[in-house]
C-alpha cells in the first residue's frame, strides 16, 4: 500500500495488554496543572526501567475538571494492576503532593480501584480529613501551603500497551520532522498517550540482547548505519528510523491513534523524505494485540 | 393419681444398661414406675418408632443472672431481631445468645431437656439469680456459687486459718446462695485483676494475699470433697482463650493429685502455641491427660459460627478480649469483694485461623475422650455458642461425612492444624444419652434423674427416630416433665415450672459471728440479709436440698 | 405520582407505626399488619389503598402520629402529602422519601443511602444514632425546609444533612463524620465531642466553647463539593472558594470543623 | 429481730427499700397502723416508711368507694376497652413488676418508671459502648481516690458516703480522698466525710460536659486549651490511683448528663490500659433498677417497651411516659414505694398506688396497694443492678400488693 508515495509496509504493531488508569491534575492555573502532570508521568517511558508508561493524555478546561480549575489528565500503565497500585500512588505523593496548588482527582471509574488518596492520606500524619460526598470519598491533606485535595481512589482499566509505528525517513531531520507532526496528531486522540521524550524513541529496541541480564537491545535490524552488518529491514535510501510507542485504555484507542499517527505522516508525503511506515512485531505470538498498518489505513 | 404409660417406644437408658429395649414406661405421679404400679394409667402414649430417654441436662450453660441482663442490654439489635414466635406461650420474650427467662426454658425442652445449671452464680447476684431461675419454665436448676475470688476466703487461706474454717466458709455461702456446687473462675485471678495484676498464671502469687491459684484450687477442692458435695470443684481454669493453656490445663490436672476436678469449657483452655501463627490444637494432649486421669471429667465449651455474646466472671481475660468485640462495645464490672464480669460480644467467623481451630479443637477433644461419662456437650452457651446449635453438634459427633463436609469448609490453614479429618470416631446414640443425660446426672449426684428405672423422675423424652440427627433432636416428639406431658408433636402444649435444687453442708456456728463482722465491717451490710431465705425460692417453694456428707 | 396510594379512613388517635408499610413488596396493603396504639390491626383498618403497587407510595395527609415511615427502604419513593411522627426513613438504605409537612424526632436516623426531603420542622434527634446504637446516620442525602431539633446530627456517621432553618441546641453533638449544613441559626452547644466531619454554618454563633478559630482560608475542597452535592451548591453557591474554619471539639481532641461560608 | 415495746413493736434491722443503697440497719416502731423510723433512717427514709394510725383508704371507682374487687373489675373494663395504655410510675417490687409485665403484655400499652430519666442518661453509654461499673462494697474497700461527678449524689442517695467511702477502707493505703468535680458536698455530706481529704473542683454552669471532655483528654495523653479549671492535676492523680472511682447520680445531671456519663465512662475505660478504675452509675429510686433488671430477663429489653398483640417493641423516646400519654387513653399508674404524684392527664386513669397518693383530679380507679418492705415482703435492686435486697413484712395493713392487684386484673380481662 503507497500513500501519498510512502509505503505503508505490510506490517503490524504486536502490543501487550497493560492495566491504566487515569488521573485529573488540577492546580490555580494551567501552567502549574502541566508541571504536576509532567514531574508526575516523568521517567515513565518504559515499564522495562520505569515500572510503568505515563504521558499526559491531554489538557482539561476548567469548566470539566472536579473542582472547576484547569486541570491536565494523564493516563498511566503498568504490567498488572498490583504495580499499577504502587506506582500510582508513589508518583502522586512525589510530584502531585507536592507541586504547588495541585489537586488530584480520579479520572474513571469501574475497574478495579486504585488507591490515591486512600494511600497518600498518611502523610497527614492522622490530620487528613475525609469526606464523602455524592458516593465519593475524597481526602484533605493539610500541608504547608493549604491542603491538598485528592480522591480515595480511581478506577482502572485493562488496556493496551506497545502499539507503535516507525517512521522511515531519508534523513534524521525529516524523520523527526514527520514524527512531531505525528505526535501532534495522535495526541487529539482521547484515551492514548505517546510515554516516550516528545512522544517519541529514537532508539526502538528487539527483545533480548547476547548480554546476560538485558531483557532488550538495540533494534539492530532498523539501526541504519548497521546496514551492512546486520540482515536491515530498512531499504536503501532509509538513513533514520523514529519510532512512536502508544498505550491507550483501549484497541480501539491505540487503533485511532495508530491512524491518525500515519496520516500526519502521509500528509507529508515521500516529498518530505518519509519512505515508508512500519511497525514493530515479535512475530505475532507475543502479544496479543496486533495493529495490522494497512488495515488500518485501508 | 396420675400414671402415663409410653408405649411401643425403644429404650434407651445408658444408666440402667438398656440400649434400645422395646418395653413401656409407666410414670405414676410424676415418678417413673414399674409397670405393675401403673395398671390403671389414665393416659397413653403411643411411642412407636421412637426412642425413649430421660430428659436432657445442661450441666453447664449461662441462663440468668446480671451478666445475662448486661448481655441482653448489650445486644438489642439481637433482642429487636429474634423475638419469640407469637402463640399461646409466647412471653413477649426474645433473644438467642441472649435469650429471655421464658423463651429459654421453651426451647431447651422442645430439644428435650428438663434441667439445665447455671454455672456462674456470683454470691452477690444469687438473689437474682435465683428470682431469675424462677422465670424460666419447665426446667429443674441450680447454681454453682462462684468462689476463689471472694476476699474473705482469700484472706482466710492467706492468714492460715486452716481447711476446717474454709470448708465452713463454702458450707456457711452455699447455705446463703442456696447453690448446689462450687466453681472457680480463673482462681485467684479475677481478684488479682482488681489490683491491676493483668496475668495469672498457676503458680503466681495474689499480688496482695500472696497465695497462688493452685493454692485457691487445691483448698477448695479439699473443702467440697471433705463438705460431701457430689458434684466435684467446677473449673474455669487460669489463662482462658491463651495460646499456650494447655500447659496451664495439664499442671492443672496434675495439681489435683488424684482428686475429682471438674474443668469447663476445656476446648478454651487447650491452645498450642505451634504454627506460624503460634496458635495449634492441643486437644491430644488434653484428651490423653482426660483418659488417663479417672478423677478428672470435662465438658467442652464448643463453639459454634455465627454471632453471640461471651458473658464470664473472668474479667481479667474479658478486659483483655474487649478490643475483639463485636459489636463494639462491652461491659465489665468489679463485684462485691466477690468477684467480676465481663460481657463481650463476638462473632465466630469460619474464615477465620483462629475461630476455624477453635471448631475443631472442641470436636477433637469430643472425639479423643474415650469415656462418654466424663465429657459432656456444652457450648458454655452462650460463649462458645448459643444451645440451640446442641442437635447440630450431635449430628458433627455423630456422622463423620456430615462433620467431614463442614470441616472441609474451613480454612486450609486451620485445617493444616486440625487432625479431625483423621478422627473416624462417631457417637453412637447411647453415648449421645450419656453425655447428654446419664452422666450429667451423675457428675451432678443426681440419683433420680438421667435415667429411666423406677423412682426417677419422670422427665421423658421421646424422640423420632430420624436419620437426620440434627432433625432428631431439634424437636422432641414429646416432652414430659415430672410426668406431666408438655410437648407434643414438638409443639408446646402446657407450662410448668421446674424445681431448684441445692445443697446444704453443716458448718460450724462459729462461721455465722465471722462472717457477721466481716458484712458489717467489709460490705457495709449485714450478713442477714445477705442470706437468701427459703420463701424467696420460687415463691416459697424452697428448694430440693441434696444430701452431703456433712449435711445434717 | 401514582403507585400505591394511602388514604386515612379517620383522624387517628394513637401511634401507628408503619414498619415494613413499604412499596414495591408485591403485598396486599390492606392486610399488612401494623401496630396502632396497643394493638396489631391491618392497615386497611386504617387506610384505604388504591392504585398499583409500581414502587411508589402516597400516603394522604399524613399525620404525626406515623411512626416509621419509610423505615427500611431500600429503593422506590414514598411521598407523604402531610405530617409524619418519629423515627421517619429509619435505617433506610435507598430510595427517595419526601414528606410536605414536618416529621418528628430521629427523623433520617441511621440511614445509609438514599434521599429523604423534609418541607417542614424535624423533630429532636435527626439523622442521630438509635436507642443502643454507637452511629448515627452513615450515608445519604436528608434536606429539612424548616428547623430541626435538639441533638441535630448526634453521632451522624456519614452523608450529608441540610437544615434550611434554624437548629436547636447541640447540634452536632459526638459527631463523627458527615456533612451538615445549616442555613439558619445555631442553638447553644453545637458540636461538642465532634469527633470528625464538617459543619456548615452562617455564623460560628452557637458553636461549643472547644472550637478554636483557624482563620479564613481558600479551600480547593468546597470547589468540589459543590460540584458534587446539588444540596451543598445550593448553600455555598456555585462560585464558592475560600470559608472561615473553626476546628473542634478541641476539648474532646476532635479534628471537626465548622466552615462559615457567605450564603 | 423484733422487740416489743411499750404500745407496739420495734423491728430492728428492716431493709430499706427507697433509695436503692439497701440500708439495712433501720429500726422501725410499729404500733397498730402507725409506724416511726427511728435509727439508721436518713430523712427521707424516716418520711417514707411514717404512717399514722389511720386506716388505709378505700379502693374507689369514679371517686365512690369500693371493694377491691368492683375496683379490680372496673380497672380491667378499662384496659379492655383502651385503644393506647400507658403503664407509668411502674414502681412495684420485682414480683409486682412481673404481674405488671404479663398484664401489658396482654392488653398491650408502653412502660416507663417514672424515675427513669437518669437510668436512660446511663444506659446512652453502658448499651451503645458499654464500660467498666463497681459495687457499693468494692468502692468502699478498694477505692482511694473518688470523683464525684456533677451534683452530690447524696442529695438522693443520703448515706451513700457511710456506705462506700468510710475513711478507712480494708486495700486503701493513707487517706482516702474525695473530689467533688462541678458540684459540692452538701452539709449533710460533709458530715459523712469527716476524716477523708475533700476537695472541690468548681465547674461553670452547664460546662461539666466540656470539664469531662477534658479530663478524657488528658487521662488518654492528648491536649486541650487551657482553660478553667486545671484538670491536669486530677488527670494525674486518677492515673496514680489504685481504685479510682468515677460516681455520679444520673438523674440529677441534667438534660445532657448522657453525655457526661459517656465522657466519665471513657475516663475510666482509658484508666484501666494502666490501673484500675470504675464507674458507679447511680440512677433512680423505688426500684426502678429491679423493675428494668425484671423486664431485661423477661422481656430481653430495657424498660420503656410497647406491648401490642403479644409483640414488644423498644424505643426510649416514644415509650417515656411524657410522650406516650400524648396519645394513650388510659394510664395505669402505680406506685407502691412512696404517694408518687401522678403526671396530669386527659385520659382515663387507673391508680395502684399508695394509699396517700394524692391526684390532680380524681382517677376512674383507684386501688391503694401496700409498701413492699413495709406491708408485704419483696424484692428490690440496689442502685449498683448487682446486689438485690430482700424486703420484709412489718405490719399488717390488710393492704395489697401491687402483684396481687395486678394479678386479679388480669384474671377479670376478657
């Protein structure tokens, strides 16, 4: 399949089911919601050395948020539901808490629930005040600069971790250069965040490595400078290769998602240098969630 | 006169040796009789297909009494939830673990028992006690006076005043209580509470009288052998509910050199320490020391899921307890220079390691005491349960599926520390008639109860024959009491009042000046009308005063 | 509204209780046995009943001799068109009762869930603990039109209380958690041995002596509980962000507070 | 022990039966009808058990006289025609209790004592929490440091310093010591005292609950404001006590006194994590503790129950007598201890009452009944719920006893 002369290859992204929830950050004003919601899902590109995958998965306006302030969600996700009840709290308690004039808020609801302000409270040190208004509990932490409002806890959703697209360009600019424009179309969608810097890896990464202890190594097949040394995936006039990981809260997110990642690359066109798009698989035993690209797009 | 004759019905009568003998029962004015006393009876009852026994004795269950009325107080939401079903006896009672004068006497004889004993009279509550008694129909009672706290005797076994002045002392207080045995709670212990002791173990010294339970145990022991009273010293031993008692129990049994002792409720008092969670069954050891120790006879205090209330003398363990109850709250109470209580409610819950052992360790021990004439079937209602969980107990000692099925419910945790499973021992029905009747009386020194040859009294009992024995005897078919048919079909059908019964040893006069000062000084009344009166007893009737050795 | 509809046959003269009176138990209304004065007789002795038992209930008149309305109810709406005695929704756990004139004491005791408004006065007690009961009511929605009480509150539990009237002395008393909001004026003693929980107020007026002043604070949470109870926005106002809070029973080391916010 | 004297007899030790302390040492001198309390009577007791030599009053039906039996028949034409009775006073000995038990239960109606108001302010906290309680004789030999909490209880309880705080007590060490805390000693009190170490903690108007709250506070570690009075030293000295005792009479601490009695309970429940202590709730009078302990193992209730077709029902608030007369049509009062003045009500009124029992207007049955303890032997509770005491027969009067005129009535019930 050729799109605007780039080749969507015959292909398919091989993603993980992973569990998420997500969290409403709200604060005096926007630009402090975003610094909660950045220190919060920081360090979160990978649950290989993360522990979980976080982004922010888009700005609230006042008008929705619980307590009527600009607010930011984030989605995070992690393996099993028992390190997403560990992290989640941990990231709240360490960038939320304590980030000026924030707020916390869950951000669905069914699903097994995940506790935030239910694990947070103890720092009250036995003054944190609860209330449960409208079937909602929510807590009060005193702290310095006022309290710090957060709910007991948030719901969580079983959803899909690992969907991706790679983008073949000619060049490293013109590789980042569609991958920007991807990530900023990708991130209309609701339900996804793209974790990695930017939204996206430069260096995609294969399962295993020849060293001992490393659960994954550089994707050597798409590395273009290891062209003649390696059996490459890439085709000849490929010199760099950028990846975009997506987790949403459901298929059909990461799906949408996936599609309006390509279009924005597609709209740029083989004349700003993309050669094709691909998508990383393990074979498709792996993971049971499989983004076939032309189907997609077809 | 008035003669009852029961037909077509099976026997079964442990006491005199008959096991399922098809014959007739004559009652002749109110007694059990030979046939030929009875050739004009005005009444028959046609028995067939069911079985024949004396009726039932509770030896150990917490009827009446101020611990009782604190229980009931503390559990309205149990008294607003089971009231006593509408009809022609109904008393506007209500209650299970907590149940009212009149709605205990009906149940316990629709499950075919006509004498139940309450086990904890506190001597400052034995005017209620016996008022209370009085309330509750078709049953024969009696106390057994709580002592080994009282200050007086204390003080009398730390100032040396010798066994013949304590033996006076128990004669002088039964004489007063009008209670027909004795028993002990936590000897020693209740009182050391008092002066904030929090732990009592066998051989500690009181922290005032410096005189050791095993002192308390052994004297009184002597005193109600040497008194004549038929029924041995009751215990509830030290260190109830405390992982690691049944050491406690064994020196225990060991103190009493070969003395009759009674201990109650010794599933409570036959915790290990082994496991994880440091909490075992130490039912085998108990059961071996039961079997080889012929002076000593038990009843077991099992328990049973489901909410109740623990109501005990013991408020030494009580106020330890008190963070475990359920609902929350409790009452304890300093009595008299006498001893305690302490009213906990709790909830046994089948999830739970400790409760699910609890289960088990008192059917071991059922199962693992060889001599039915020495253990008897007791929920220390309503402590480990309420009575009316008697017929499903009978049926987890009887049928060994059925009992393998609950058990298989609990726990693995709780079962990894049971050997029930390993048990295969099921009570036949004559050993379901001697704890349940023979040996009761016996242990009790009761000549004319428990039993079905002439001159008994005729409490009978008449059951169907139902596979099912939970069925069986959840509902008698008939209910006699001193001859007087007052269940029928399982239905109540007419109300007595049963009888109290004592015992009165001698004493030695010069007690009555002792214990004049002592009210007059120490209790700041007088020891007159601390004495309970023969027309206070069911309105005047008195009581039935046992025979002892002493006694005049 | 339709459903089930109670009509008085006659003005009553003795206390009826109508424990387990409930709609949407498929039952024969006119045989259900309730208790009046001394005695047990069928509610068709007292009431006529018309209509179809759809899960709602009327009840005609109403009187403050009825005793339990509502007791019990778990879901379907009871709506008395007069008075109604003690112990109104007691115990209720879902559901909606709504009464136009007033109720008497323990009014929403023990309620865990559900909505009950009240147009008129309540009596003593609302919303409080039971004989022998440690808690009081523990969830649900109660909105009084008139004033409540004596004892508004004692040992609530949970949920929230709306006084649009005054409240009589003590309100509030051993309070362990739950909302109240009270538009009118405080009695004398209001939240002695609260334990936890919030009061809403106009004036720290009436608050017990163990109250101590906090100051006047902007807090994120009345944001949110104005989006979250319809009740509270009404009292706060939409916009509200900031209260006086006073802290308290400070005498008994409660950790409540009593918010004063503008109307 | 009975001696004769002059024109009568003098009976020594006689139980006493009013307060509910159970003195037992009283000597009464009974000529004929007439009857003096000489020694061991506090003031009341002596005005109580006073009778002259007159003879006890007819039974009346509409204000005429009449025998018991009209009046019997009359009392049970009007239970059986009441739609709500309302059982009030409810002062009888346990056994006429019972005969009144079983004949509302048949007729159906609320119970109340009419002394029951400081018995409720005790059970708000002994039913809904419960808590650590002591007896007369425990206090009197244990405790070393009483606090009286609130208004002198001996106002009701005249002899009860003579009784549980002698100045020596067998386990107290050094002097006994006695704190008055929002109330004082009266004169009468001080007397009884002499020899103890007396103290008085003064206590704003209507501030005893907060003065609790406080102490609560401080015995558990925690802190309050500081304001007065300093309860820090007494906090500190129920914490070093060795039988610290918190005693209070409940129906005359007002109408937040459950609250009191809920914050002294929690004094001592806190108290004994490190020592010992007690409450001794006091509540009521003319047995109205027997009369509930009665009902308890009856009924499996508190009193203030509604019978209705053979079912009882509880509810503290609409079964208090104020508020069930609002809407019965027949009370049935009866008061056998002392010529208790009935509440004035619309409805018919059937009084088994003491023969001098005077009424806001005449009852449609009035049945004298005689005195437990005086007329008839009975049985009454000690305030402490634990000790019961025997009551004897002293003269005789010919008069009934409640037991017996309610039995009758039950027997002429349709």
């Amino acid at each position: 399949m050729i799109l605007n002369g780039v080749e969507i290859r015959d292909s398919f992204a091989e993603a993980f089911p992973m569990v998420g929830t997500r969290l409403i950050i709200t604060a005096d004003s926007a630009k402090w919601a975003m610094i909660a919601a950045k220190t919060m899902t920081g360090f979160a590109t990978s649950v290989i050395g993360c522990g979980c995958e976080a982004g922010v998965e888009r700005v609230v306006p006042e008008s929705e948020t619980p307590d009527g302030r600009p607010g930011v969600a984030v989605l995070i996700f992690a393996m099993d539901i028992k390190g997403l009840k560990s992290v989640v709290p941990n990231r709240i308690g360490q960038c939320v808490l304590t980030s000026p004039t924030s707020a916390c808020y869950a951000g669905m609801e069914g699903g097994e629930s995940i506790s935030i302000g239910k694990a947070l409270k103890y720092f009250a040190d036995g003054w944190q005040i609860s209330k449960m208004v409208g079937g909602k509990r929510i807590w009060r932490l005193p702290v310095m600069e006022g309290e710090f409002v957060c709910d007991h806890d948030t719901g969580s959703v079983s959803g899909v971790g690992g969907g991706n697209i790679l983008i073949l360009a000619t060049s490293r600019g013109e590789a980042l250069a569609a991958a920007e424009a991807a990530v900023e179309n990708m991130s209309k969608v609701e339900g996804c965040i793209m974790p990695f810097p930017g939204g996206v890896v430069r260096s995609g990464s294969k399962v295993g490595s020849k060293y001992k202890g490393m659960f994954a190594s550089t994707n050597n097949f798409y590395c273009p400078t290891l062209r003649a040394q390696t059996d490459s995936h890439l085709p000849p006039e490929v010199a760099s290769v950028m990846e975009i990981v997506i987790d949403g809260v459901s298929f059909d997110a990461v799906a949408a998602c996936t599609k309006a990642g390509i279009e924005a690359v597609v709209a740029l066109g083989r004349d700003k240098g993309v050669v094709a798009i691909d998508a990383g698989n393990y074979g498709g035993d792996l993971g049971p969630f499989h983004f076939k690209l032309r189907e997609i797009m077809a | 006169m008035s003669a009852v004759r029961i037909t077509g019905g099976k026997v079964l009568d442990p006491a005199n040796g008959e096991v399922g003998v098809a014959r007739d029962v004559f009652i002749v004015d109110g007694r059990i009789a030979s046939s030929d006393l009875a050739d004009s009876a005005t009444e028959t009852i046609d028995a067939k297909g069911g079985i024949v026994m004396a009726g039932a004795i509770d030896i150990h269950s917490h009827i009446a009494g101020g611990k009782s009325n604190i229980a009931r107080l503390l559990m309205v939401e149990e008294q607003r939830a089971i009231r006593e079903p509408a009809g022609q006896f109904c008393a506007c009672g209500g209650g299970l673990s907590t149940m009212t004068a009149h709605a205990t006497g009906c149940r316990y004889v629709e499950m075919g028992y006509t004498a139940v004993f309450e086990p904890a009279v506190v001597a400052a509550n034995a005017r209620h006690m016996h008022v209370e008694m009085g309330d509750i129909p078709f049953l024969d009672t009696g106390g057994y006076l709580v002592l080994g706290n009282d200050d007086f005797l204390l003080d009398l076994i730390a100032s040396g005043a010798g066994q013949q002045a304590v033996n006076d002392y128990v004669a002088w207080m039964l004489a007063a209580t009008k209670c027909m045995a004795i028993k002990i709670v936590n000897p020693g212990g209740i009182n050391a509470f008092k002066f904030n002791s929090r732990w009592m173990q066998l051989d500690e010294a009181n922290p005032h009288y410096e005189i050791t339970p095993r002192k308390i145990l052994t004297t009184l022991i002597k005193a109600v052998t040497e008194l004549g009273l038929a029924h041995p010293i009751h215990l509830h031993g030290c260190n109830l509910g405390v992982p690691g008692n049944e050491d406690t129990t064994l020196e225990t049994i060991a103190a009493t050199e070969g003395m009759p002792l009674h201990m109650t409720h010794v599933q409570f008092h036959s915790y290990g320490t082994e496991g994880d969670r440091k909490f075992s069954s130490g039912a085998v050891k108990i059961a071996e020391a039961v079997n080889k120790n012929p002076n000593i006879s038990i009843d077991v205090g099992q328990i049973m899921f489901g909410q109740t209330v623990t109501a005990s003398a013991d408020l030494m363990s009580q106020h330890r307890n008190r963070g475990i109850a359920t609902p929350k709250r409790w009452i304890g109470m300093d009595i008299e220079m006498d001893a305690a209580c302490g009213i906990v409610p709790f909830a046994y819950k089948d999830k739970s390691f400790v409760n699910a052992l609890q289960w088990a360790i008192g059917l071991e021990l059922f199962l693992l005491v060889e001599d039915p004439w020495r253990i008897f079937l007791t929920t220390d209602h309503p402590n480990g349960a309420p009575f009316t969980t008697y017929p499903h107990l009978i049926r987890l000692l009887m049928d060994k599926p059925f009992r393998d099925e609950q058990f298989a419910k609990l726990p693995k945790s709780a079962r990894k520390h049971s050997i029930l499973g390993e048990l295969k021992r099921e009570y036949t029905l004559e050993e379901i008639a001697i704890v349940t009747r023979a040996a009761p009386a016996k242990i009790l020194g009761f000549t004319d109860r428990g039993h079905l040859g002439a001159g008994a009294v005729g409490d009978v009992v008449i059951y169907r024959d139902d596979p099912d024995r939970e069925a069986m005897f959840s509902r008698a078919d008939y209910v006699l009491k001193d001859g007087q048919v007052v269940v029928k079909d399982g239905e109540i059908v007419g109300l007595t009042y049963g009888k109290t019964h004592s015992v009165a040893p001698d004493y030695d006069k010069s007690m009555d000046v002792k214990l004049d000062r002592w009210f007059d000084e120490a209790m700041g009344f007088k020891a007159k009308t601390f004495k309970l009166a023969d027309h206070e007893i069911r309105e005047g009737a008195g009581t039935v005063v046992h025979a002892t050795a002493r006694s005049a | 509204m339709s459903g089930i509809v109670l009509t008085p046959r006659a003005s009553l003269e003795s206390r009826v209780d109508l424990s387990g009176v409930l709609p949407g138990a498929g039952v024969d209304f006119a045989r259900l046995p309730v208790f009046h004065g001394g005695r047990k007789v069928a509610l068709g002795d007292l009431f006529t009943a018309s209509g179809v038992d759809d899960g709602r209930m009327t009840i005609e008149g109403g009187d403050a001799l009825l005793d339990s309305v509502g007791a019990g109810l778990a879901k379907g709406e009871i709506v008395v068109k007069g008075d109604v005695g003690s112990k109104l929704g007691f115990g209720m756990t879902g559901g909606m009762i709504s009464v136009k004139g007033s109720a008497g004491a323990f009014a929403a005791s023990e309620v865990s869930g559900g909505k009950i408004v009240i147009g008129g006065d309540v009596g003593e007690k609302l919303g409080a603990a039971g004989d022998g009961s440690r808690r009081g009511m523990s969830g649900g929605v109660v909105v009084v039109g008139g004033s409540a009480g004596a004892r508004a509150g004692e040992r609530l539990r949970g949920g929230v209380v709306m006084i649009e009237g005054d409240a009589a002395e003590e309100a509030a008393t051993d309070l362990i958690a739950g909302t109240i909001a009270i538009a009118g004026k405080l009695g004398a003693n209001a939240g002695r041995g609260m334990k936890r929980g919030t009061l809403l107020l106009r004036s720290p007026e009436g608050l017990c002596a163990g109250f101590g002043d906090a100051g006047v604070h902007d807090l994120v949470m009345l944001r949110v509980l104005v989006r979250r109870s319809q009740e509270l926005a009404a009292f706060m106002g939409a916009s509200v962000t900031g209260a006086r809070r006073f802290a308290g029973d400070l005498y008994s080391g409660g950790k409540g507070e009593a918010l004063i916010v503008a109307g | 022990m009975t001696e004769a004297v002059g024109g009568g007899v003098t009976h020594k030790d006689v139980v006493c039966p009013f307060c509910g302390l159970g003195c037992d040492d009283i000597s009464l001198k009974v000529d004929g009808l007439s009857v003096e309390a000489g020694e061991g009577a506090c003031g009341r007791a002596a005005a109580l058990f006073r009778r002259s030599a007159a003879p006890a009053p007819s039974a009346r039906v509409a204000g005429r006289d009449a025998s018991i039996d009209e009046a019997v028949s009359a009392a049970a034409d009007l239970l059986a025609g009441a739609a709500s009775t309302a059982y009030a006073g409810f002062a009888a000995d346990v056994n006429g209790v019972r005969s009144l038990i079983k004949l509302a239960s048949k007729t159906g109606g609320s119970v109340d004592h009419y002394a029951s108001a400081g018995l409720f302010r005790n059970l708000s906290t002994s039913q809904r929490k419960g808590w650590i309680a002591t007896t007369l004789a425990e206090v009197r030999n244990r405790c070393d440091l009483f606090v009286v909490v609130g208004p002198d209880p001996s106002e009701a309880f005249h002899r009860l310093y003579t009784r549980v705080t002698p100045p020596t007590g067998r386990f107290v060490e050094g002097r006994r010591k006695v704190v008055f805390l929002g109330g004082e000693p009266s004169a009468e009190a001080r007397q009884q005292l002499v020899g103890l170490d007396v103290e008085t903690i003064e206590v704003r108007e209507g501030g005893l609950v907060d003065a609790l709250s406080r102490l609560n506070t401080l015995v558990s570690g925690g802190s309050t404001p500081p304001v007065e009075p300093d309860l820090a030293p007494l906090a500190e000295a129920l914490k070093s006590a060795k039988y610290g005792v918190l005693a209070w009479n409940a129906a005359a601490l007002g109408a937040d006194g459950d609250l009191v009695v809920e914050r002294a309970a929690a004094v001592v429940d806190m108290l004994n994590v490190t020592t010992r202590a007690a409450c001794l709730p006091l509540a009521g009078r003319d047995n109205l503790i027997g009369a509930n302990q009665t009902f308890l193992w009856n009924i499996g209730f508190p009193i203030r129950t509604a019978f209705r077709s053979g079912q009882a029902t509880h509810d503290q608030a609409l079964n208090r007598t104020g508020a069930a007369l609002e809407s019965a049509d027949l009370m049935v009062w009866t008061s056998a201890f002392r010529p208790e003045r009935p509440p004035g009500f619309e409805g018919k009124v059937v009084a088994i009452a003491h023969p001098d029992t005077t009424f806001e207007s005449e009852p449609d049955v009035f049945i004298p009944v005689g005195q437990p303890g005086l007329d008839h032997r009975g049985l009454a509770f000690r305030t402490d719920t634990v000790v019961s005491i025997p009551l004897g027969k002293h003269r005789d009067s010919g008069l009934a006893s409640v037991a017996d005129v309610a039995k009758r009535i039950l027997e002429r019930l349709p």
